[in-house]
C-alpha cells in the first residue's frame, strides 16, 4: 500500500479549495502526473525540499507534496503565472537593453 494513500494525497493538494470552488485534482492521475514531473525536476539537479537522503526522486516528490511543500496548479492559475513570468522575464530583457544603451560615467567623461 502507498502511503501516503491518493486519497491523503489529493486532500492535501485540495485543501486550499474555498468551498464551491473546483478542487484542484480529482484524480489519481493528476497526483501521479503531478509527482513524476516534481521527480523529473529532481533528476535533474532540483533542489529537494524535504529530507531525502536515500528515498529515490519519486518518493522524494510524493513526500513534498504530502507536507505541502509543492502545490498543483489548476490550469487557469498555471496560465495566470506563466503570463507573470513571461512579464517580468520581457521587463528584465528590456532593462538590460537600457543599461546596455546608457553610456557609463566613465563613458560620458571622456
């Protein structure tokens, strides 16, 4: 037997879920889709959020998001930050290329 079972599992990605909201994952898969891609992150040289120390990556993933420690993003909130994050990589991207075009002090002495 797992342990944690799915079912701990999903109530703990659900927990946040305001009554009358759609939870999160309603499914076995979405734990099993949710901590095999956590455990790909891990293999890849990921830091572990929890304790580890001789659990394979996978039991690794499960652990974490058993304590909370990672969450499953519903599809509209994924969307919502990944727009966040393409904002803020497009702002940095664009006060780079200011910095590169303003001449330094010592560029304006001469």
């Amino acid at each position: 037997m797992l342990h944690p079972s799915y079912a701990d599992l999903i109530k703990v990605v659900n927990s946040d879920v305001e009554e009358g909201e759609d939870p999160v994952v309603s499914s076995r898969y979405s734990i099993v889709m949710a901590t095999s891609k956590r455990a790909r992150q891990i293999i890849a040289g990921d830091e572990e959020l929890v304790n580890g120390k001789g659990k394979k990556p996978l039991s690794v993933a499960v652990e974490e998001l058993n304590q909370g420690k990672i969450k499953i993003l519903n599809d509209e909130t994924a969307e919502e930050t990944e727009a966040v994050e393409e904002a803020e990589a497009v702002e940095a991207v664009e006060e780079a290329q200011t910095a590169d075009a303003e001449p330094s002090a010592d560029e304006q002495a001469l």
